[in-house]
C-alpha cells in the first residue's frame, strides 16, 4: 500500500500519471525496496519504447540521486524537462544536484531555467524546444535503452554524454527574445562546454571511478580501483569495477582476476558471471563460458541488462555442441562400411587410449622449443601442472617484462611455491611485490597472501599435504 501510494505521489509531483504503463509503478515498488538498478530496468524498458517519457527520464534520475551517481542523475533531470518543459520538479532535482556539489551559480542558473520561475522567457523556450525533439530522439535511446552484451559501461542506466546537452538553440533564440532579462545570464552559465560538467566528478574514489568508468576513460579510472583497495581491502565494488575496466582495456587475464573477487559485490556483482563468461568465449573455453553465464542465469532478474544475450548465447553454443556431435555421428557411420571387418575390433582398444595421451600440455610448454608466455604460464597453473608453471613464471621474470606483467608474474610465482609448499620462497616472492610494487593491482593480494604464507611457514608441520 505504501508503495503505491508512493508511485501515486511521484505521479502527481511531476504532472502526469504512471497508470498508462504499469512498468512506471513496478519500478517505484523496486526504488522503495532499494533494488536500484531493478528499478532503473524498467525504465528502460519505456524508453526503449518511448524515447520521449519524460516521466521515465524524471523516475530515473530520482534513482540516480539514491545511488549517488550525479552526473546520471542530472542528465536525466535535463531530458525530463527538454521533453516536458512545465515539469519544474525536474527543474528543481538538476539544482538539488548542483547544491549536492557545491556548485550554487549553477543551481541557480537551473531554477532559473523553470518556466514558472522565469515567465518572460517561457515562452520563447517552449517554442525553441519543439524543433529540438526530433534529433534528440535519437539520442535518447543511447542514454536509456539496455547497451549491447558487448559494451560494460552498462553499470550506468544513461549515458553521461547527455549530460551536457542543455540546448543550445533555445539559448540563442531566448536572448533574442528577451536580450536584458537576467535569465539570458541563467541559460548562458547552464549551456557551459561538457567539459566543465565531467569536472564537477565525485571527490569519493569509488564514485569518481565510477564517474570515469562510464564516460570512457577506462585508463583514468584504473588508479581509482588501486586507490579504494589500499584504503579498503576486499572492496568488493572496486574488484568489480576493475574487473571491467581491465576488460575494456583488453588485458584479460587482469580482468578475470578481478571479476572473480568482484563476484561478492552485492549491487552488480552477478554481472561479472556475464563478462567472466566473454573472457570464456575470447579463449575458447565453452564449457567455462556455459558455467559462467548459468551462474549468470540463475540470479539475473527477467529484465536484467544481459539476460536477454546470455540466453541468445547459451542457445548458441547448445547448438554449436549439437551440431558436432551430430556431425561426429555422421562421420562415424560414413566410415563403419569402409572398414574391414578385421578393423572394427581394435577401434575400441585405439579409443581407450586416447585419454592417456591427453595431458600434453605441460610436455609441450616445458619443450625446449616454447617460448614461456604469461598466459601458457597461467594455463599451466590452472591445470594443476604447478612445477611446470614454476619454471614458465621463473623464465618470464628473466625476460624484459612490463612493469605491471611483472608484478603479476612475481605474485603467480608465490602462488606457485606455495602450492609446492615452500612457504619460505613464497613469502619472499609475496614480500617483493608489495615492496617494490606498492601501487600495483594486486598490491593488496600480495599483502594477504604474505600473511597467509608467513602464517603456513611457522605451521608447516602441522598442516596436511594439500592435493590438486
């Protein structure tokens, strides 16, 4: 009952009603629980089909002002009010917007912007809106509608690149209209360059790093990520976060890392399965990317961001499998007439053994004629096959290294020894990274495993022999 009271309420704030799309009142039942980003996917959903709803717009932003993500939020209040030019509560969330970042100039300037609050120049706004709709409407589903599987800025319901759009046109044609009136000065101050709005970023780490996520700037908001785990190790959030910059900027290895910690991240922390799953599917591994997206599968909400293409995908590489099999069976009864009777029976002995000579992997990276690769490393490691990875990871650090494979490498090869239990080398190996690597990704890790390890060390004998 509160709820809908609540939806009720909302509705006759900003004029208009939510009972024409039953999604509008779903989605305040979500925000009034706290389920943020449920809430924001029904939003979507409305401008997916109506590009125009200021309502949704205004919904959105209300929950973009809980999530403390300002820049959404104030994008949001501004589509709200370009396609409904009388809605002076979306008017009134951008200046609360500004006044949350100390900004008054330009909270003023945004009041001043309402018709009711300026109506001389109403008039000429209104008019100078309506040739506006048309190319905004295509910008519209960029800010709302879901992103492709492929593009992980979708932790941001909007595209900040609307943020910054406070129509120009209208401007010019209202200091036409009314060259003295203080509100030409309001309208000039809030037309300011997109560069000025992406300066007025969240002073909290983790909120700038979110800020720069979603704008693009994947290689400014990596230090973020660093800079929240050294303040708060285990932060579930800057795992996450790192976890998709690191995939944006291709070094997958770094990105699976990080999207496995970042699984217990209680707001997004599912949508790592999903990205865990394109790693899978980058290397060719279908059946770690099957796991990954039913894991995906089991928590995402019907109208999550990604369900719609994990199930397209899972259906994919079902028929991928079936087709093979398919096409081995047909292979296999081709062959059975061409074989002689004689042939038929030591076929079985021929598949028995197969299996056997399976486990080549390691045989082939300790060859004499491979080249040690951080990722063949990694494959061995992740094989079990610890000592020949030992000796990848000891090869590498001879080679010419960047600084940030390095640091990874030293802290595999700890991970390595103590796996082999010579917990004294691991301490060693952990130790260099945190001294020498102090800024690094996996600074913090380094640091847990030093004191897990020194632990092990002064225990040894009273641990049982760990198994693969």
């Amino acid at each position: 009952m509160n709820i809908r009271i609540s939806a009720i309420a909302l509705a006759c704030l900003v004029g208009l009603s939510f009972s024409a799309d039953p999604r509008m009142e779903q989605g305040a039942r979500f925000e009034a629980k706290g389920d943020f980003e449920m809430a924001l996917g029904e939003y979507r959903a409305v401008l997916a089909e109506n590009p125009k709803s200021a309502e949704a717009y205004f919904a959105a932003a209300q929950v973009r002002m809980k999530m403390k993500d300002y820049s959404g939020a104030l994008a949001n209040y501004r589509l709200a009010y370009k396609f409904e030019p009388t809605m002076s509560a979306a008017y009134e969330g951008a200046a609360k917007v500004y006044e949350v970042l100390g900004q008054k100039a330009k909270a003023d300037a945004e009041r001043a912007k309402d018709p009711k609050n300026n109506p001389v120049a109403a008039e000429p706004v209104q008019e100078a809106a309506a040739p506006a709709e048309t190319p905004a409407a295509t910008e519209a589903p960029k800010a709302d509608a879901p992103k492709a599987e492929t593009a992980p800025a979708a932790p941001v319901a909007e595209a900040p690149k609307t943020v910054t759009a406070p129509e120009p046109k209208p401007v010019e044609k209202t200091a036409e209209v009314a060259k003295p009136e203080p509100a030409k000065v309001a309208e000039t101050k809030a037309a300011e360059p997109v560069k000025e709005e992406s300066a007025a970023l969240p002073t909290d780490p983790f909120e700038k790093g979110k800020a720069l996520f979603a704008e693009g700037k994947y290689k400014e908001a990596a230090p973020l990520w660093r800079e929240v785990l050294r303040k708060q190790p285990g932060h579930a959030g800057a795992y996450f976060y790192a976890g998709l910059t690191r995939y944006e900027l291709g070094e997958m290895d770094k990105a699976e890392f990080n999207l496995k910690k970042g699984l217990e991240y209680k707001e997004e922390g599912n949508d790592a399965n999903f990205f865990l799953a394109k790693i899978a599917q980058k290397s060719n591994k279908s059946d770690q990317e099957l796991k990954f997206l039913a894991a995906y599968m089991k928590k995402a909400a019907p109208n999550a961001k990604y369900r719609a293409a994990a199930e397209a995908r899972i259906a994919e590489i079902k028929a991928e499998k079936e087709s093979k099999n398919q096409s081995a069976a047909a292979d296999s009864k081709a062959a059975e007439p061409a074989e002689a009777p004689k042939t038929v029976e030591p076929a079985p002995t021929q598949v028995a053994k197969a299996p056997v000579a399976e486990p080549k992997v390691a045989d082939i990276a300790d060859a004499p004629s491979s080249t040690p690769t951080l990722a063949n490393a990694n494959l061995l490691y992740s094989a079990g096959s610890i000592e020949s990875a030992l000796k990848m990871y000891k090869a590498l650090l001879e080679t010419d290294q960047q600084p940030e494979d390095r640091y990874f490498t030293m802290l595999q090869l700890g991970n390595a020894y103590r796996e082999l239990r010579d917990f004294h080398s691991a301490v060693v190996r952990y130790r260099e990274v945190v001294q020498q690597f102090p800024d690094s990704d996996w600074a913090a890790e380094a640091e847990r495993a030093l004191e897990d390890a020194v632990w092990l060390e002064k225990h040894a004998s009273e641990l049982p022999r760990r198994t693969r």
